[in-house]
C-alpha cells in the first residue's frame, strides 16, 4: 500500500478513536521507511496521546526541535548506547538523514555504541543485548563455577548410588 493511502487511514483510525491501530500503522511506516522523519514525528504525537513521554522521545529523538522532558525520558529508559541503538530503528549510513541535527545525533549514538563495544559498529549490524552483555566478568566466571561444581556433584552422586547398587 502506498505511503500517502497508509498515512490516510493513520488519519482516519486517530479521527475514529483508534489510537492503537493508528500507532501500529505508524510504526510500520517508520520501519519500511525509517529515514522519513514526518513519519517519526507522526508516531511520537501517538505516543504523546497515550502519555509515554520515553517513547515520545525516542522517536523525536532526531528531531532539532525535540521536548527535552521527553529526550531525558528516552535516554533514562534506553540507558546504554546500544541499546538506543537499537531502539533508534535507524537503517544504513547516518548520511541518509535528512537534516544536519539527525546525522549528528545518530553519528553520536553510533561512535557511543562503538566505545561501549569496543569495536566500530554500524546501523546495519547494530549490536544485540546478548553482544552488548557479553562481556566476561567475575560474576560470569563464579557462575560458570557453580554450573560446573554442581554437576560435578551430581555425578559423583550418581556413581556412588550405582557403586552401591552392585555392591
């Protein structure tokens, strides 16, 4: 379906009340058409509507004329770059941006995921949640520890019950 008949019925589900069927409809134009920042625009004013400043702020987040309550909500529930990364929805260069303010805003976020990654990433190939707490650490390594002492445990207690059995 075009983008002009898509962003019709978006007009006409918000006139008729249909606040949820308007924002699914918006989140799948922004996904199919993720530099377009009307249709992000869009798609905040609905989360506005339902009172969720976070996401409000995560989809004017590119936006040089965004609310800043709305942008600290954002950055306070997508606390790790990665994660806004990811939550930014963006796909291919930041040069795709159609303003100045938007590639800014998403080169910062990409060079922030990169430092928290250790490695250069791009909007491709933005970094899962198992990658972003990958990391190796001492709780890890106890917890490997403990998996291990407990079926080393097991074992012995199963060899002991059949050493038992045929004794």
């Amino acid at each position: 379906m075009p983008l002009r008949d898509t962003l019709a019925r978006v007009d006409a589900d918000l006139a008729a009340g249909r606040v949820p069927v308007a924002r699914q409809r918006l989140r799948g134009l922004v996904s199919s058409f993720p530099h377009d920042l009307m249709l992000r625009q869009r798609l905040a004013e609905v989360y506005r509507l339902y009172g969720e400043p976070a996401e409000a702020g995560r989809w004017m987040y590119l936006d040089q004329d965004r609310d800043a309550a709305e942008t600290s909500a954002f950055e306070a529930r997508y606390l790790t770059a990665p994660q806004r990364m990811r939550a930014l929805a963006w796909q291919g260069p930041e040069s795709l941006a159609q303003t100045a303010f938007a590639r800014e805003q998403l080169a910062a976020v990409r060079a922030a995921c990169s430092e928290a990654m250790g490695r250069p990433v791009d909007w491709d190939k933005v970094p899962s949640d198992w990658e972003e707490s990958s990391g190796t650490s001492l709780a890890d390594f106890l917890a490997g520890a403990g998996c291990l002492v407990a079926v080393l445990a097991f074992l012995a207690i199963w060899v002991n019950g059949l050493v038992a059995l045929f004794d």
